[in-house]
C-alpha cells in the first residue's frame, strides 16, 4: 500500500482541501488527519501539490489498418498517459476488424493485453447486413461490457455498411427495453450533398426524432447553435455531446492554434455566449477526438495522438488559471462527466473510498514547454509531476500497466442518481 500526503484535494467550491490518502490499486482512505495502519507503507509527501484525478477520453479512433491494434493503442497510450489521460474509450471505426459480436470483442481483448498503458474501453459498432441478428449482437455486446454502440453515417469505413435512418430507428425499436448508449457522428445525406453545420443539425434531428428512450452522445459539436440546440433538447432527451479540444483551443487562443476544421466559435456573436456555457458548466465533455489515420471526411477527421501529450494541461493551464473557470468545472469536462456518460462511474472519474487510484499529481507553481502538433514551442501554466494508474506510478517509458475494463453501470439518466447531468 502506499500514501499520500500533504495532498491538495479540489473541491466543489474553488478551495482546496489539505488531504492524506491511503490506498494500494482502489482509494482505502482519505482524511485531513493523519492515518495510522498495521500495513507495510510506501509514504510519498506531495508538499502540497494538487491531487487530480485522471483525465478520461471518452472516444478515440487510432485503430485502423496500418498498424495491429495493440501497437495502435500503445502508441496512443504511451502519448497519452504522459500527459495524464489515464483512461480511453476506443471507438475505432476506421479498423478493418470492427468489433460487430462479443468473439470480435474478445479476440480484441486478447490482441492486446499485457500491451495497454492505459485503462481502456470499448465503443462497437452494426453490421447491418447481418440482418436480422445485429440487433441481439449489439444487445449481447452491451450486456458485456461496451461503452455503446458507435453510428456514422456516411461511414467513413468500408468495412462498415452504412445504415440508413430508417434502419438506425429499426435497431433502436429493437433494443428499446435496454439502456444501450449510442453514438452518432455524421450529418443529414438524404438532404445534403456535403456536412456543415445546417445538415449535421439535420441529422441530429433525424436521429432523436427516431430515438426512444436510450442515451445519445454526439462525438464532436464545433457550432455554437448547434451545441445550444443539443442543450435545449437534453432537458427533454438523454443526449450529450463532447467538444474538441482543438476547437476550444482555436477559439480562445486563434492567433496560436489554428482551425483544422470549420467552427463558428469566433464570431463575435457566438464567443462571449459560448465562454458563458463554459462557465456555466454547459459544455459537458471535452474529448482530443484522436487519431493518426488520415481522413478526407471532415466530420470523421481526428487530431494527432500527440495532443494528449499536453491537452490536460493546456485545459488547466488555460481555462483554470488564466481564465478563472472553475477547477472542478474543468474536472467535469475531462474526467467525471465522461466516466458517468461511458457507465464506468464512480470506478473511474473521481477521487473518492472505493475508485480506481488514478491520479495526477500536478504542479500549479511551475510551467511547461511542449511541441503543440503543428510543430510550434507552447509554454504553459502548471504541470504534471507524476501519473498514477490503479495505483503504480506510471509513464511512457514504464511496463504497460493498462487494461481491458467493461463498462459496469447504466449511464441512463432515468436509472442513475450520479447523472452525467
């Protein structure tokens, strides 16, 4: 067993809370006072550095044809437990093996263990031309541990039949007892020749109206009308969204990160009411949407798993300290809220009795210089000291420490008490 202490714990206010926590792979104990035990104890004194916990990306798609999955996803992890992302949920719909039946998520449970630097779920995905069976495959795969079931339409893949909406509302008729989650990325193509903000809209739209009562996420939202149409609906319908990081990037820093895809985040009518929802607390996910598989499809299109590098970061850095969002705001969007929409709640997503001990232990007092992934020297605020995974201290350079996790709670708001919400 190990503890901390003189850990700096973040609260719901803006204070922090002087801590000692015990704990070996799970969090035995936390107490402002000292904690005596019988155990053998590795003590580490933090000195008053601040105890995070890890960030979690709720959708990457690093898997795809170039590279077997595990090296994909070690490449991935390796990027990604350096800059304190501790957890991924892998959606990969650019693989040419999706994960379409329980002995596809098996073999690929297999593929890659002993191999994983970070904890890791995954999205699946429909073979609808498996008819009628791909409804009782996604059933069964939800019932084992997926985080949900990924739609695209257009597909990006050609080893994944498009659906049409018509079918999309077959499948969710058919699992309409569960709370399977489903993802839906892509736009209105029966309206439109090509994606914009109008026609994914449309698609959205077209989708919830053919919804039942299953939980939407929307993988990436990069117009400001149309993350307060998704808002507006959310208070009726179980629907979330993540915004991109490097949107948010491009918004409040234009002149340093440019736009690689199309957003409307600053015109002049949309920045001072889009920065309002991000101190309201109103953009519920940010994800690094990462990929290193080159895509024409705008809507598809991932940034380079080096973002994860200094991505957490960049979001203390600049949202905490120099813009004065609360830290528990940012704790929201990076690791709470994804762990409650992905079922992997409170496993995952907080510092508390009982959760994995995934940490980062962070530095407010120094700064950090990092090759953002245009190539340009960026200096920011804070950094990251150590990264802890169920407990080992953890890095790129470490024995893989990650593994395989199914997701064990329902995420439905109607069923859930610790909402996403």
């Amino acid at each position: 067993m190990k503890l901390f202490i003189n850990a700096s714990l973040p609260t719901s206010s803006n204070a922090l809370k002087r801590v000692n926590i015990l704990f070996g792979e799970e969090i035995i104990k936390i107490s402002s006072d000292e904690i005596i035990t019988e155990e053998e104890l590795e003590i580490i004194d933090l000195r008053g550095k601040i105890l995070l916990p890890g960030a979690i990306e709720i959708h990457s798609h690093s898997v795809g044809e170039d590279k077997s999955p595990a090296d994909a996803l070690a490449e991935l992890g390796r990027h990604a437990i350096k800059g304190g992302w501790t957890t991924i949920a892998e959606m990969s719909f650019f693989s040419k093996t999706p994960i379409f039946s329980l002995s596809d998520l098996r073999n690929l449970e297999k593929k890659v263990a002993g191999k994983l630097f970070t904890d890791t779920a995954f999205w699946a995905h429909v073979d609808v031309t498996d008819y009628p069976y791909y409804a009782e495959s996604a059933q069964e795969l939800w019932a084992k541990g997926v985080v949900g079931i990924s739609l695209a339409k257009p597909s990006p893949n050609p080893n994944i039949e498009e659906m049409s909406f018509d079918e999309i509302m077959d499948l969710f008729m058919d699992i309409y007892e569960s709370d399977t989650t489903f993802s839906f990325q892509g736009w209105d193509t029966d309206n439109h020749k090509e994606y914009g903000f109008e026609a994914h809209q449309s698609g959205l739209k077209k989708i919830l109206r053919r919804m039942q009562e299953n939980p939407i996420h929307v993988p990436r939202v990069s117009s400001y009308q149309n993350i307060d149409f998704i808002n507006g609906i959310s208070r009726r319908s179980d629907i979330s969204f993540a915004m991109d990081i490097s949107d948010l990037m491009h918004f409040l820093q234009p002149d340093s990160f440019p736009a690689p895809w199309r957003t409307d985040f600053n015109d002049i009518e949309h920045f001072p009411l889009l920065f309002e929802l991000l101190k309201k607390n109103k953009i519920y996910l940010i994800s690094n949407n990462a990929s290193n598989i080159a895509c024409k499809e705008e809507v598809f299109a991932g940034n380079p798993t080096q973002i994860m590098e200094y991505s957490y970061l960049w979001v203390l850095s600049q949202l905490w300290k120099e813009r004065k969002i609360p830290l528990a705001t940012c704790i929201k969007m990076t690791s709470e809220n994804p762990a409650k929409r992905l079922g992997l709640y409170p496993q995952k997503g907080r510092i508390d009795v009982g959760s994995d001990a995934d940490f980062v232990v962070y530095d407010p007092n120094q700064n950090t210089s990092a090759t953002d992934i245009y190539g340009k020297e960026i200096t920011l605020t804070g950094a990251i000291e150590s990264v802890w995974l169920r407990g080992n201290k953890v890095d790129a350079e470490s024995e893989p420490r990650g593994k395989y996790i199914p997701r064990h709670t329902s995420p439905k708001r109607r069923h859930n008490k610790r909402s996403w919400m």
